[in-house]
C-alpha cells in the first residue's frame, strides 16, 4: 500500500479560516494552538513537508495574558548584524508600541525555521483591537477555554 501525499491544488481548496480571541488568554497556550492550525497537525492529511495548515486571525491580541511577572522580567530581543547591535525591550514596552508583535513572536517561535515555516507564518493575522477586515473569508470561531 502507498502512502497518501495531498495534492498541492487540493490543499489551496481546503483552507480554512479561524479566529482566536486573545482576550485574557495565556499566550503559551494561544501561541501552540494558532502554531498547531498554521501546521495543519488538526488535520489527517498533514505531511511535515509540505504546507498543509489553515489561515489563523488573532484579535485582542494586545489585551493577551502573560503570566507571573513575565510583563516586566521577560525581554524581546532583536540584533541588526552589527557588533554591539543587541536591542532588549521589555515586555511591557513592547506591549504599548506594538502590541501585535508579542503574538507573532511566540508563534514564529513554534513554527520550523526554514522556507517552509516562513510560508505558513504569513497565514497568521493579529489585530490589537477587536476588528479585522477578513469578514469576506467566512473565519470560524476557535474557542481556547
């Protein structure tokens, strides 16, 4: 018996739309289950290499949870390449800048670094605020509790 290999014009078919409201929810948990979706490991036809994930829209994202004193001990790094050019911002800081990229971080960080990774991280959608203009893509509810 051969083993099943999903069609990539069949895979461009089937994607789906999900929401996930960030409001007081953990980000851990938040960040596994839209790296989940992205992969597409809810599905039966999941293949490690090849794209087979969902699109995922985050809303409230700036009203997400961290729990203990991770809002002031924890840090955002980012380095320009040069020497001496490690920039750290706090949690807190970067909450009140950009809010989203607390989100986009912690699932980047879950998905494979490569070229694959790279394409299921542009079907993740955050939004500091309750609205988002995808309404057109009929995204179904993802209750996290």
């Amino acid at each position: 018996m051969s083993t099943y290999v999903p069609k990539a014009d069949a895979l461009a078919r089937d994607r789906k739309w999900f929401v996930i409201d960030a409001r007081e929810v953990v980000l851990g948990k938040l960040a596994v289950k839209a790296a989940t979706i992205l992969r597409g490991k809810h599905k039966p036809i999941y293949t490690p290499f090849l794209d087979t994930g969902d699109h995922v829209i985050v809303i409230n994202a700036s009203r997400v949870h961290l729990s203990g004193k991770k809002e002031t001990s924890k840090f955002h790094h980012r380095h320009s390449g040069y020497l001496g050019g490690l920039r750290s911002t706090s949690v807190a800081a970067l909450r009140q800048k950009h809010p989203t990229r607390i989100v986009e971080e912690a699932v980047r960080g879950m998905l494979p670094k490569t070229k694959l990774g790279r394409a299921m991280f542009h079907k993740l959608k955050v939004y500091a605020g309750d609205t988002h203009p995808h309404q057109a893509q009929k995204p179904q509810p993802l209750a996290l509790k």
